[in-house]
C-alpha cells in the first residue's frame, strides 16, 4: 500500500494513516499485521508479548480522558486533605495570637498555600474537562500540567515550612 506511515502517540499507541482513513492500535503488537502490509518490518519480543497480554493491553486502547480523570480525582482528594490541614493550622495560629513570635509568618504561609490549593483545584477541573483525545488541546493541556504541578511542588515547599515553623494548639490546662 502507497502513503502509509505511522506515528508514536503518547503513552503508547500506534497511529496509522492509510488511504482508508486513520486506525489506532494500543500496542506495537496489536499494529504488527497492518505495519507488515504496508512493507514496514515489524519484531514484537516474546517478552513484549507476554507483558502485553498479562496487563491487558491487546484488547483495547487505553482511554486517557479516563486515565486523566482518575489522575485528577486522586490530586484533588489530596489537595482536600492538605487544605483541611492547612485550615486547622490556621485556626491553631489565629488561637495563639499575635503574641507567637511567628504569628505572621505562619498566617502568610499558610494563607499563601491555601490560596495555591484552590488555584490548583480550579486547574484540576479545566484539566478534567478538556478531552485529551483532541491533538489541539495537548499543548494547552501539558502547560496546564506543568503550571499545576509547579503549584504543587511550591505548596510542598510551603508546608514544609509552616511544619518547620511549628504550628501548634494552646494547651487549654496548662
């Protein structure tokens, strides 16, 4: 067959464009008897095989608008759970009052990473929304990723910090 190629689209599928139209195969392996029609030598390790077939890889593509989904619900349920410990971290500061030598210190990082986290959840949704399927959207999608994950690493960075700082409770008996 005449104007055939392939092309490698990310995390591991084979695209082809044939005169027909375009066909996606989810491994190398299960793209091997099309490649080989159009002239193109194709060698699948046994080891490959295996591995394919053991993880379930052969039977359909792996639909990244699912995958990215569960991604971002397993991020925000731990952007949950740091901003409901950062909200009692603030609550234990505003207790001690201004009297902490720390006092605003802790309340500007702590208010910083707060801030970071709703800013990261509302890149969460837009992220959820877009259909990664579309090849137009991956440029916005992947600077979309990279600025969510640098919040990330900056409220790490943060956190470490007001742990360093040392937030603690007023002791109501002493």
């Amino acid at each position: 067959m005449k104007n055939g190629r392939a092309q490698c689209v990310y995390p591991a599928q084979i695209k082809i464009y044939l005169e027909m139209g375009v066909k996606t195969f989810p491994t190398l392996m299960d793209a091997a008897l099309p490649l080989r029609d159009l002239g193109i030598k194709v060698r699948v390790d046994e080891r490959d095989r295996h591995l394919s077939q053991s993880l379930g890889l052969s039977h359909a593509p792996l639909n990244m608008n699912h995958y990215a989904n569960k991604k971002s619900a397993a991020e925000s349920m731990l952007d949950v759970a740091l901003l409901m410990a950062n909200a009692s971290q603030l609550k234990a500061v505003l207790g001690q009052g201004p009297q902490n030598t720390l006092y605003t210190s802790l309340i500007t990082l702590i208010s910083l990473s707060l801030c970071l986290q709703v800013l990261v959840g509302i890149l969460l949704i837009f992220t959820v929304k877009w259909n990664l399927n579309d090849e137009q959207k991956h440029l916005r999608l992947n600077i979309l990723e990279n600025i969510t994950t640098g919040c990330i690493f900056i409220i790490v960075v943060i956190n470490v910090f007001i742990t360093a700082f040392g937030v603690q409770r007023p002791n109501a008996g002493v």
